[in-house]
C-alpha cells in the first residue's frame, strides 16, 4: 500500500522512515512474542483454520522463514497490513519482531541482488517491476494530486517483474465507484545502493513465484505521472525508487522541518503502549542506581523512590530536583532510545497524570492564555530558533512554564554568560480549542509554585 497526500506527505514520509528504527532499538522478548500470539488467537477466536495457522506459526516461525509467513496467504499477513495503514501503535509494537525481521532479511538479501543485477549480461541500467492493487477513489485523488512529489510505502510491498501479473492483480475496473483498480509501474536504477532495500524473493516466499520483489517498508518513491490505461478506467501510477543521494537529499530537507517533533512523538507513542509491569519498574531503579552508585545523595533520593513513589505522584517527582528529571531530560535531548526504554515505567505514569489533569481542567481553563519559560540555551541553538521564525518548533521533553513572566526571567538568568551561553525568556500564547496535547496547571501536585 502507498501513502501520500498533498498536507501530511512530509509528516507521513517521516513516520515511516523512523519507525523500523525505533522499533529496532526497544528489545524483543518472549513476552512480546506471547503478547502477539494472543493478540492473533483473540482475533481469530472463532475461526479453527486461522488457529491453526497461529499454532503452526508459534512452532515454527524463525527469523530465515519470515518472508515465507509475511508472503503467506493467512493471519499474520493481514494484521501486520491493517496496522501500519492504521499507524495503530499497540499492534506494531507487538508484532515489532516480525517487522524487524523482515527489513533485517531484505537488508541481507539486497546487496546480492544488486550484484547480480549489475553482473547480468545485457548490463541493463534499471530494474522496471509492477504492481497490481485496488485504492479507493480518495486515496487515487491523493496521488493524482502529488505528481512530480513524493510518497512512501506503508507498508512491505510485494511487486512483480510480471507486467500480467500484476494486472490481474489491479482488477478490470468492475468495482468502481467503491475500488479504483490501479497499476503501479516502478522504476529501479540499479548502479546505486538504497537505504531500503528491496530483493527478489523467490526463493523464500511461500509461493515460491519466480517474479515476486519485496520492497521494505518506509521507501521513498517520485510520482512522475498517473494516467488513464484502458477504457475500463485503470490507471497507470511512474514510479521511481529515490537512490541514495536522491532520497538522502530529500530527506535531509523533510527533517529540517520538524525532526524532534515527528522522532519524539513517535518513541513516545510507542513507550506509551508498553506494558508496565514490575520488571520496568526494578529495570529503571537498577539502572539508576548504577549510574548514581558514587553520589550517596542521589542514591538517598533513588532509594525514597523506590519506598514511596506512587503513579498519583509522578509529577511531583518529575519537577523535584533528584535523578528523574536530569534522566529523563539528558535521554530526551540526546535521543538516547535506549535511555528513554529503561525510563519507560515512570514515563508511562508521567503521562497518563498529565492527561488527567488536562481533562480535568479543560472546561475551566480560559481559551487563550500566555505562559512564560525562562531557560539558558546555547548560542547555536538560539541561533537556530531565530532561522525558523514563522515555522514550528517542537520541544522534545516535557515543558515546565509560568504565568508570572518575573519568575521566568529569574530562570533566564541577568546574560552574564553571554557569549558562552544565552539567557532567553519564551513567551507562549496557548489556544485551548487548538490543543493537541495535553497540559495543565500543576501547582497542587509540583514540588514548585505556579506551574
């Protein structure tokens, strides 16, 4: 399946682009593959064929078969479809293994076929696959209105060499009205090496057909043109794989939009639907206390956590001046995954009562309020905000503010730093009806006053 539209095209490029490595860097584990396991068996709990498939796949299923089951005509082909065209997080984040290795096999799988590609003895400069698949009229209207843009996969496609093949599979149009029967054509120069990877497949797949290429989730393609094929309204859909230089390019220039936005809000969204059990709770303090095991002050404050913290209290500790919030904060700045995975059971708790509070608060909160932040940033990255007046900026931790604009100078700082660091004062008019993420007036449950 494709994705694109002319107002969410850079997000939705993003998303999928991230989200294998993310995914990558939360570790897998029996748990998860039971959680997957049950997921399928709750679905399928009145079909006895479908069962059957889980259970086969439960006995049989390894990192080397994994396109066999994802080219399979049966459960897990289905599921793992529906929910990266959903961008439903919960599904993913248990099926992660199974997409992990798949991109994994395609990664090993793809310098050989480039190899022989390049090797063959007509010397051929690009590799020209098709694709068959119905879209609705909507989803035809998007790409029609991103020609000469770009769109991105959502998911592993399955192309062939076969240009009949894949006709059969686009339908003859007698669904119209509810299907558009589209073919896609795609273009592969093959003298460049890809961020994604794509292979010829036919040797794994289930169908062993000789003409199948699987492409990874997440690649990049141009839309040349879309035009009529036949009378019976099937539309042809040029297609051109972005190479490395074409796609590193256009991607570089994506993320100067909204990188900490789209990066941060996806991690999140993932570490959100984790399970929070008792394991991630002793995870996080173990880990802690081994970064703080020669700071007997910390370790004092990491030992009252672990006596006292409740879920009704994670504010209070997030605004409390202990090792949660440097952390938690340090992870989010640098982008450490794996920092942020070990944090995961307070950031969970964290959340979830801001969430609260929100909606709590939301029918009395004023509709448009301002709010004062006073921070020192570093030069460059002052520099930064002033190159991006007018745009959006996104903060990539949770954002503490004031209603009294004195109390924010004090935390900027008199500049005395200046040059080496900046003292800056943001000033923020917040839109109630406008909110897509929650916040609240935290004074009752903060360490601090006016929050």
């Amino acid at each position: 399946m494709i994705s694109s539209s002319n107002c969410t095209i850079n997000s939705c490029l993003l998303w999928y682009q991230l989200l294998i490595k993310v995914l990558k860097r939360i570790p897998s584990t029996s748990v998860s593959h039971n959680d997957l396991l049950t997921k399928c068996r709750l679905e399928h709990s009145n079909n006895n064929i479908k069962l059957g498939e889980i259970q086969e796949f439960e006995d049989t299923y390894n990192s080397d078969n994994v396109i066999a089951w994802y080219t399979r005509d049966a459960f897990l082909y289905r599921l793992i479809n529906k929910a990266l065209k959903e961008k439903d997080i919960i599904v993913m984040y248990k099926f992660r293994f199974v997409l992990i290795d798949l991109h994994d096999r395609l990664v090993q799988l793809h310098g050989a076929y480039i190899n022989s590609l390049k090797s063959h003895e007509s010397t051929i400069s690009e590799l020209v696959v098709f694709h068959g698949q119905g879209l609705t009229l909507t989803e035809l209207q998007n790409l029609k209105g991103n020609i000469k843009g770009r769109i991105s996969m959502n998911s592993f496609l399955v192309a062939s060499t076969s240009r009949e093949i894949a006709l059969l599979s686009a339908g003859n149009g007698s669904g119209r009205q509810v299907v558009e029967s589209v073919f896609f054509e795609i273009h592969c120069p093959i003298m460049n090496y890809f961020t994604k990877p794509f292979a010829h497949i036919q040797q794994y797949s289930y169908s062993k057909t000789k003409d199948e290429i699987l492409f990874s989730i997440g690649t990049v393609f141009h839309l040349a043109f879309v035009e009529t094929l036949t009378d019976q309204l099937w539309h042809v859909i040029h297609l051109s794989v972005f190479t490395t230089e074409k796609e590193e390019s256009s991607m570089k220039n994506l993320k100067t939009e909204n990188p900490s936005r789209m990066w941060f809000n996806l991690l999140i969204e993932i570490l959100l639907r984790m399970p929070q059990t008792e394991d991630a709770r002793n995870e996080m303090i173990a880990e802690c206390k081994l970064f703080y095991a020669d700071n007997p002050v910390e370790l004092k404050k990491i030992d009252d956590f672990q006596t006292n913290y409740t879920p009704t209290n994670a504010i209070k500790w997030y605004t409390y001046d202990c090792f949660l919030f440097r952390q938690f904060n340090k992870a989010c700045r640098t982008k450490n995954i794996d920092a942020l995975y070990n944090l995961r059971f307070f950031l969970i708790d964290l959340q979830n009562q801001l969430q609260n509070l929100f909606e709590s608060q939301l029918n009395h909160m004023s509709s448009n309020f301002t709010v004062y932040r006073g921070q020192l940033i570093a030069p460059s990255e002052l520099q930064k905000l002033k190159g991006n007046v007018g745009q959006l900026v996104s903060m990539n931790t949770y954002l503490s503010t004031t209603k009294s604009c004195a109390v924010a100078s004090d935390y900027a700082g008199n500049g005395s730093g200046h040059p080496f660091i900046e003292s800056v004062v943001f000033e923020i008019e917040v839109d109630v009806k406008k909110a897509i993420k929650p916040f609240a007036n935290i004074e009752q449950v903060s360490i601090m006053t006016d929050e």
